[in-house]
C-alpha cells in the first residue's frame, strides 16, 4: 500500500471532490471564450452547444467524481432500457446479438484513463474543463470480437450510439481500425468509479478507448459494425478534423491520440504561501518532469510529480492504467500581491517535451496540446 503520510493534504484521497475548499486563486485563462465573456457567461455559451466542464472542485487530484464529470453531447440522451438492451455485433466472423447478461459474463476488466474531448483548450475554448479521469470496467472489445469467432474480414469498425433523432438524424457513429483499438485496448464499460453508468454517461454500455481522445468514446452503444474499409462518416470525415502541411499542401488528418500536454488546474492557500495541483497526460511515454512558472516563462521551476502508479499500483496491474495523468503539485512561497502569468510544462521519460507554441504546420481546433498559460491575481 502507498504511504499516504508523505502526500500532500490536496492528493491523500483517492476521490478528487474536497470535504472544504480551502482559500483559492482563481486561475484565469488568456484566450478563447473563457477570457473574452468571463467565467459566467462562458458557461452558459458552453451550455448551449451542449458542453459542460468539470466544476473547479472536481479539478484535483487522481480521480473525477461521477457527480459533475464533464459532458460533450451531440445528440439527445436516449433512454435504454436495461432488459431489452441488445448490442448487435456485425460484419465479424460469426455476427450475433448481446444483452447485458451475456456482456457481464464475458471477463471484466478495468480501465483508469483520461478521457478528454479533442478540442479542450483549444484557442477558441480558452478554458480547459472538459477532460476526467474515472475507473472503467466492463469486458474487453476483444474479448466482445472474441466471442464471435475474431473478426473474420473486418479491419476497421464503426460504433453507433442508440441516439438518434426520429425523422431528422441517426445516432451518433465514429469509426477507429482495428489496429488502434488493439494498441488502445478498447473497453465497454459497463461501470464508471465502480457505479452503473448514469445515463449522461452512456448507461448501458459506452466505448472506451484509452489514448484516443473522447469523440471515439461512443456513449450508449448499441452496434459495432465491422468493416473492411475507413469508416467516413460526418463526424470522421469532416467534424474532428485538422489540416497538416504535408509536401507543401494542406491535407486534412483525423483526430486521433492524444498529445501530451498539462495544466495547473488550481491554486490554494497554505500557511507558505500557495499550493498549486494540477495533471500531465497524453502522448506515448510516462511523464517524467513538470516544471512550472509562476513568472510568465521567465524561470522554470520542478514540481513534485505523482504518478499513475502511486494511486493505483497496488490495485491494479501496469497496463491498467498506462493512459492516466500524473498529478503534481508545486508550493508557492509567499509572493508579493500583484498579478503573475502561471504554467506548467510536461516532460517525458524519453525527452520530448510539451510544446510552448502550436505546430504553423497545423491547422485546426483539435489536440491543441501547448502550454496553458494563466493569470492570477494575488490579493495584499
């Protein structure tokens, strides 16, 4: 078992949510909605296209509470029912239906993941509230193709959603090859934080792909359909697309795995000063460093770094949770009140390092993964 003894008050629960909220800082962002409207009206133009952020409470630590876990909606929330539930699986060896009887008996396993909506913190957003990380569990997609002979011919596969729209839209599909699903090691959970799913969540069944960002993520899925070609559905083809500069033309590239990238998320009152949290996820190596700056670039200092294991080793094996943040904190030691530019810089174990700038090759809203700049006012 990890000694909680030496972690920081802010990290010793495994939950996220905080019995009081110490005296905070807000931390405001430099761009994007979230500095042009403020706090208050940027939510509510979120709202109105169906997206909704993690509340500042949910903002620390290893684990998101199911209780206000970010949304990115695109279609209604269906309602399933539980005992006519029925997960069709075509386009495989041997095609046949499952209800969720025969999915829980399939082996379960689990998955601690972040999970993050393409666009979060994107230079139209600002903000960066749309990204959790919660325990999955639920049986494999390869256990799923298993139980229907393998594939067969399918090389790639489009996951519908049981949210259509009557007389105007299907549900909402996406389409992944099964290359990176196996590299992801696709899960359909069936439970989030050791809880049935709640509706907004994708009760029953939701696709989880670890290391793929969130629009892949079917929510209440109810066909996987193999295919021998590229799914190019709307949302594939166009909606969660970029431009790359490739041989100097510009192409357009789907969004796929997530960069590694960082952010202090927030910033609280210690007896030295203040005690700045955040994470460092995504890309293809384990986090090694975060520094931080308090002075707008001007020096880069260590934070203390948390890793995925320190939470979940003892519980789970390795592979378990290779696609979850790290968390660190930093302590700042009593500033001058005025006000400061705050960031946080990722590093991998192999040194690649989270960019500062975005890439003039690219295009686009999504995987955005620069340094998060932020400014805080520190009161006299």
């Amino acid at each position: 078992m990890t000694n909680t003894a030496t972690k920081p008050e802010a990290l010793m629960t495994r939950s996220v949510a905080l019995a009081e909220r110490p005296q905070e800082l807000t931390l405001r962002p430099m761009e994007g909605l979230a500095h042009w409207l403020g706090h208050t009206l940027q939510r509510l133009a979120f709202r109105f296209v169906s997206m909704v952020e993690q509340p500042l409470e949910n903002m620390s630590g290893p684990l998101s509470p199911v209780n206000g876990y970010f949304r990115r909606d695109r279609h209604r929330h269906p309602r399933v029912d539980p005992e006519t539930y029925a997960l069709r699986v075509t386009g495989v060896a041997n095609p046949r239906t499952f209800d969720l009887a025969a999915l829980r008996a399939l082996p379960q396993e689990e998955r601690v993941l972040v999970m993050e909506c393409a666009g979060n913190g994107n230079h139209l957003m600002g903000s960066a509230g749309l990204v959790g990380q919660a325990r999955w569990a639920g049986p494999s997609l390869a256990a799923v193709l298993d139980a229907c002979g393998g594939p067969g011919p399918a090389t790639h596969f489009a996951c519908h959603g049981l949210d259509p729209v009557p007389l105007w839209r299907k549900g909402y599909h996406y389409g992944l090859s099964l290359e990176e699903l196996t590299e992801a090691r696709a899960l359909l959970a069936l439970t989030m934080n050791g809880e049935p799913l709640p509706r907004p969540r994708g009760f029953p069944v939701r696709l989880v792909v670890p290391g793929i960002y969130s629009m892949s993520h079917v929510k209440w899925l109810g066909h996987i359909e193999g295919k021998t070609s590229p799914h190019m559905g709307i949302h594939n083809r166009w909606v969660f697309t970029n431009k790359e500069r490739r041989d100097g033309q510009w192409v357009r590239v789907q969004a796929r795995w997530i960069g590694l990238k960082s952010m202090i998320t927030r910033c609280q009152r210690t007896e030295e000063g203040w005690h700045l949290t955040g994470w460092a996820w995504g890309g293809d190596r384990p986090i090694d460093r975060v520094l931080i700056t308090t002075d707008g670039g001007e020096t880069w200092r260590p934070a203390r770094v948390h890793p995925p294991g320190e939470y979940f080793g003892d519980e789970l094996a390795p592979p378990s949770f290779e696609r979850a943040w790290s968390v660190f904190d930093f302590h700042w030691r009593d500033p001058e009140p005025g006000r400061y530019v705050l960031a946080s810089r990722a590093f991998t174990d192999d040194g690649q390092a989270q960019a500062l700038a975005e890439d003039p090759n690219v295009k686009g809203h999504f995987n955005q993964t620069r340094v998060k700049w932020r400014r805080v006012d520190v009161p006299g």
